[in-house]
C-alpha cells in the first residue's frame, strides 16, 4: 500500500470517527474538495476506492472504439426522436438502456472529436430580453436544482425556489431528481412560499418530463397548470438569465452546505434546511430590497398569497389540463429557426439575433410568437393526446 493511499484511508476513518473536515484538512495541509473526492469514494464500497485510478481519456483501444460508435448511435437516434442530445440526455439513455458509459465529460469529448457539437455563438451585446415581470410577491418565482451534494454519506440534491420579487426561498432536499420526488418537493415549497403565478425554470429534463415525448406535458407541468401557474423555460445554456436562484445558489452553498458536516439521516437534512430557510427569510438584508429582509419585504405589500388547498400533492399520474400556458425564450439566430418540442418553423425576418417569447396555449391550441411585445407568429398547436393510462404514468 503506497503512502497516499494510506493518507487517503485514514483521512476517511478521522472523518467517520467524528472528527471535523477542516480539522482534517488543516492538519494533512489537504483541500476540502480532496476529502469530500475521497469520501464519496469510500461511499461506493468498491475494492481499492483509495487507489489512484488512471485519468488517461477514453480515446483508445477496441472497448473505447466500440463506445464511441454507441455514443454517436446513441445521440444520431435522440436527434432523430426529436428529443434533448446534451452528454447528459445520453448518459440518462445509456443508463436506461443498462449500458455501463463513461463520465459526462468523456462523452462531451467523444461528440466534439466527432464533430456533433458546437459552442454557442455569442449573444449580441444590447440585445432586449423578454423577462417575466415581477411586480409583486407571488409573481415570479425561479427554482432550480443544486447537486448531488453529500454530508455523512447521505447523497441529495436540493430544490431551491426564490420569489423573484421579495426574496424569499425556499429549499427542500430530494434523493433523485425523479418526478416522484420532485413533485411532493415542489409542493412542500409552494406550502410555504406561496403558489406563484410564474414559474421560471431552466430546460432540465424532469420539469417536461418525458424525454421521448416531452410535448405529452410531464407532470411537473401538469402539476402547475393545474394549479393555474405559467411555465417560462429560459433559453437553453443560459443559466445566468435564472440570476436570482443561482445568486441563491451560491448563498446556500457558503452559508448551508459548507457549514454543515455531519448529518444522521436524509431526514435531518430537511429538518437542517428548514432551519436555514427561515432564517434567511428571516434576517438576511438585500439591497435591493432597500436593506430589508424578505420575510419584511413580502409584510410591507400588500399581496395576498395563494396556498395549496391540502397538505400533499393530488395523486400521480396527473391528468392532461384543458388550459395552461407554457412559454420558451429563444435567441433566433441566422436560419430563423424556432425549434419547440421537437418542432421546427420558419420566423419573419425581424425575429434573426433577437430574442422572442414562444407561448403555448393549451386551451386556443395555438403557438404564438412575440417579439418586443408584438405579435409575430401564431399558428395551430395541439398537442398530442396521450394514448391509455401509461401515457399518463410519471417518469
């Protein structure tokens, strides 16, 4: 046993024993990233976890060659489905499909050698962006996953939510981020921070739901149509025009995950976060609140918030709503192309290098486009119905 392998095994016995990470940490002159890598080896029960394990890239030999071929197999036929063909959409399917993959970024390096992506081009500077407004409590809201995170060898990720206007959040810790999770989470959150009229999400898979057919309408959006909330998808890979749950992200990453090393149960752990929720809502001071907390921002208006009527969600699978408005925020490029669900149309011209709002309506069934508050296009849009009770089962 070579002498960094020992370090490694004794750094995770100190930690178990109880001892403090920075403890540990300050005295082998170690990073904290370097003990939690360790520890979330220890966590996998395989042989030899503290060997160093070869970091040469996945580029050689007859496994890898056949690997490759699966990969570019893999996302050729996601395209031609019309569904998501990020690296993490094909690892979700290889997974599916009980086919061992390399990691994420290996296969981010295996689709750019064969030349299936490419960077996104820069956003004009100065170009307007349609933003949701948030004039009161209660108007927008923004969530987002952070995640996984590990404390004692529980593994979760959270749930974090931010009312746009007040800066109140709330955070609720999930074991996987599967519609049977994500559905009680998201209603324990609107329990206490109020059923929002807006919705902002980023394009993560499990807020549509279905990754062949996202256009059946996954239950999280079912879930909030049914409870009369607009869906506003950001664009894809702009994770900043979520700024407000991110900057969040970040405050319960320093002054939550950080702070916390030791947890008995995944229980705890929510018990841990509702701490930290209320007294952020509580005491922490904004500036742009003028100095006030939220909890003293949301006291001063005088909104009214909406509550959930029962204390868990209504039973899954959810039924397909009459009504309920879905919106998408794309940047349009050179070729025009409004790509929603898998579908592709043709924009007037003033839409290239701009930004447009592409709305779905559920009970005109129609697709209408705005640019700079001007309607630009609308046509037809039914979606399709769901064929049978599995059509209908969550994810």
């Amino acid at each position: 046993m070579g002498k960094h392998q020992m370090e490694r095994e004794r750094a995770v016995e100190r930690r178990r024993g109880g001892e403090t990470v920075d403890a540990i940490c300050e005295s082998l002159k170690r990073s904290r990233s370097w003990l939690y890598k360790w520890l979330a080896r220890a966590e996998s029960v395989e042989e030899g976890w503290a060997a160093e394990r070869s970091r040469a890239r996945l580029h050689s030999g007859s496994y890898d060659e056949q690997m490759r071929q699966t990969i570019v197999q893999t996302r050729t036929r996601l395209e031609s489905e019309g569904c998501f063909v990020s690296a993490e959409m094909i690892a979700w399917e290889l997974e599916a499909e009980k086919i061992k993959h390399p990691s994420v970024a290996t296969i981010k390096r295996i689709l750019k050698a064969a030349g299936l992506t490419a960077r996104p081009k820069r956003v004009p500077s100065g170009t307007r962006y349609p933003a949701p407004l948030a004039v009161e409590p209660g108007a927008v809201h923004q969530a987002d996953f952070v995640g996984p995170r590990h404390i004692s060898g529980v593994r979760f990720y959270s749930l974090n939510a931010v009312d746009v206007c007040s800066a109140r959040a709330a955070t609720e810790p999930v074991r996987s981020r599967a519609t049977e999770n994500v559905i009680p989470a998201l209603w324990r959150i609107w329990t206490r921070l109020g059923i929002p009229a807006t919705l902002q999400l980023d394009n993560e898979l499990v807020f549509f739901g279905n990754r062949r057919a996202p256009a059946a309408l996954g239950q999280v959006m079912r879930l909030c149509f049914q409870n009369a909330v607009d869906l506003v998808f950001i664009p894809i890979r702009e994770p900043w025009r979520n700024s407000v749950v991110e900057k969040f992200n970040d405050h319960w990453n320093r002054k939550f995950y950080r702070r916390i090393s030791r947890a008995d149960s995944f229980d705890s752990i929510q018990k841990d976060l509702l701490t930290f929720e209320s007294r952020h809502n509580a005491s922490w001071r904004y500036s742009k609140l003028g100095g006030r907390t939220p909890n003293r921002a949301l006291a001063s208006s005088s909104v009214q918030l909406r509550f959930p009527d029962r204390p868990t969600p209504p039973p899954m699978p959810l039924s397909v709503p009459s009504q309920g408005r879905v919106t998408f925020i794309r940047f349009i490029r050179s070729d025009r192309v409004l790509e929603i669900f898998g579908q592709r149309q043709t924009l007037p011209a003033e839409a290239a290098y701009e930004y447009v709002r592409a709305t779905i309506d559920l009970a005109a069934a129609t697709l209408t486009v705005h640019l700079h508050e001007q309607v630009i296009d609308e046509v037809p849009y039914p979606l399709p119905k769901p064929q049978g009770r599995a059509a209908v089962k969550a994810r």
